[in-house]
C-alpha cells in the first residue's frame, strides 16, 4: 500500500535549468531595453536596420523613463 | 522544485508588473519626455537641421506614437527580465529572508534589491530626459551605469556572506555601505553637462523613480501572491506503508 500526501520541501537553490532560462531572459531583456542600438534586427533585416533602430525607436521612451543612459 | 511553475510565476510576476511600470509611464514620465524632445525640436528649427514645416509635425506625431506605444512592450520585456533576476535571487534566499509568508519575503527581497541595484546606483548616475545624453559618450555611460549596478549588486552578495559568518551582523551593512561610498567617489562621473532647465531634469526624476519603485512594489508584491498561492515547493510525496 502506498498513499501521496502534498509536502513542502523547500531546499534553497534553483533547478539548473530554471537558472539558465531565467538568466536568459534577463540579460536578453535587459540589452534589448537598455542596450540596444538597432543590433537586433539587423540579423533579419540586414545593414538597414542599423538605420532605421526599430527596437531602439519602440523602446527608446522606456529606456529613459528606467534610468538608463540615452541621448 | 517544480521547475515548470517555478518559470511561469516569475515570468507572469515581471510581465505584470512591467506593463503596470509601462502604463505608469505613459502618465507620469511621458509629458517630461515631450517637453524634453520639444526642446530638442527649437534647436533643431534654431540651428536649421530641421524646418519647422506641417510635414515635420505630421512625421513627428507618428514618430512619438509609434515610441509611446512601445512603453508598454518594453515595460512588459524589461519587466520580465528584471523579473527573472528577481525569481533567480528569491530562489537562492527564499529560506534566509524574513517573514513567515511569501508575500514578506519577497516584499523584503524587492526592497533589498530595489536598494541596491536600483537607488544607489541612480544616486550615482541619475536618469536624465532626452536633449541631456552626448552620442558621442553613450557607450561610456552605459558601461559605467551597468559596471556600477553589478558593482553593487555584487557587493550586496558579498557582504551577505560576511553577514552570515560574522555576530556582529550591523558590521556587514557598515562594510557595503564603506565600500559602495568609497566606490562612488572612484567611479567617474556622468561626462555630460546638463543644459536643459532645473525644473525639467527635477520633475522628470522624481517621476521616474517612482514609477521604476511602484514597478519594484509591484514584482514583489505579485511574485509573493502567486509563490504563496501555487508554491513551487510543494511537491507530491508517494510513501510506501
Ligand atoms: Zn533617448
């Protein structure tokens, strides 16, 4: 006979996997936000998007508003 | 650990709370930001770059659209990865802060790192309004902001251990505090001369440290919730009889 019950375990730490990803996201997030000079699209788009800085133009008024360092 | 719901409420806790940053913006940082363009306009008519034409305004106000509108995607991106940090931190020091429930515990770690990566960085390097920043400079002062932002943090982690090992915890807060005044001395200034009014660079960063504090509140508020209602530690247990 065997029976399951709910229990905590909290040992502090995070899955490897959990840590990769997240770690992920957050230098992704961060250079898109505050770093990002229009790098980005070029990989789609090419040398044009250099010119245009699509994401730098979409997040350019947040970059500002959070602090970090713009025109 | 359940790894799955782990991601899924710190990433739902960062997106949420960065789209209420971004609609936040929309309202308190936003008129500083046109002001602010606004000048840069006068002196682009002044100086004869630009002519002060109904098309210029036309391209203008679609321009200014199409940026606005991307504080709420970029609240939601940057809240999102601010988040995750944020999920990776609390995972590590979930037994360690203070509170018997999760609300507590993250409210607490949003303050500590609110503090440390957020505040005294920008004591340092405050936020600045378009027309401030020198092109020729940005690469410098986005090193030197991010070079102090992982300084602190780093510090914050370091003295943590110190603070575990010492009695006298109170020691541990006077160290960081030592080292992050004698690092900000070290630390060269913002190379760019403010030349827009007094009261334009004073309205602008109070707004925007208070929304980037609500967006703080706001993750840690959400992350509390969620982490106290699903939480990622309960697991099933099969016990033989
Ligand atoms: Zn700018």
């Amino acid at each position: 006979m065997s029976y399951s019950k709910e229990i905590t375990v909290s040992k502090s730490g995070v899955p490897k996997i959990a840590l990769v990803a997240l770690a992920a996201v957050f230098v992704f997030g961060l250079f898109v936000v505050g770093y990002d000079q229009g790098h980005l699209f070029s990989v789609v788009f090419g040398e044009q998007a250099f010119a245009d800085l699509y994401i730098h133009e979409l997040t350019h008024d947040m970059r500002h508003a959070a602090g970090f360092p713009c025109h | 650990m359940k790894t799955s719901l782990f991601i899924a409420i710190v990433l739902l806790s960062g997106f949420s709370a960065g789209v209420i940053h971004g609609l936040l913006n929309l309202f308190m940082v936003e008129p500083f930001l046109d002001t602010a363009i606004g000048i840069e306009n006068k002196n682009m008519f002044a100086t004869g770059e630009a002519a002060d034409t109904p098309d210029f305004w036309v391209e203008y106000y679609s321009y200014r659209a199409w940026q606005k509108g991307g504080q709420i995607l970029a609240g939601a991106i940057l809240g999102t990865s601010v988040g995750s940090l944020f999920g990776v931190v609390l995972a590590y020091s979930r037994n360690v802060l203070p509170g018997n429930n999760f609300v507590k515990k993250t409210l607490a770690l949003a303050l500590i790192m609110w503090i440390t990566v957020y505040v005294i960085p920008f004591v340092k390097y405050p936020a600045n309004p378009p027309t401030v920043g020198d092109p020729e400079t940005i690469v410098l002062r986005q090193t030197l902001y991010l070079a102090f932002i992982a300084i602190s943090g780093f510090a914050a982690v370091g003295f943590y251990q110190l603070y575990k090992r010492i009695d006298k915890k109170l020691l541990a807060f006077i160290g960081y505090g030592a080292f992050m005044t004698a690092m900000f001395f070290v630390m060269p200034g913002n190379p760019d001369p403010i030349t827009a009014p007094e009261d334009l660079i004073s309205g602008f960063r109070i707004s925007s440290v208070i929304t980037v504090s609500v967006f703080w509140l706001a993750a840690g508020l959400i992350l509390g919730v969620l982490w106290q209602k699903f939480n990622p530690d309960k697991i099933k247990q099969t016990t033989p009889q």
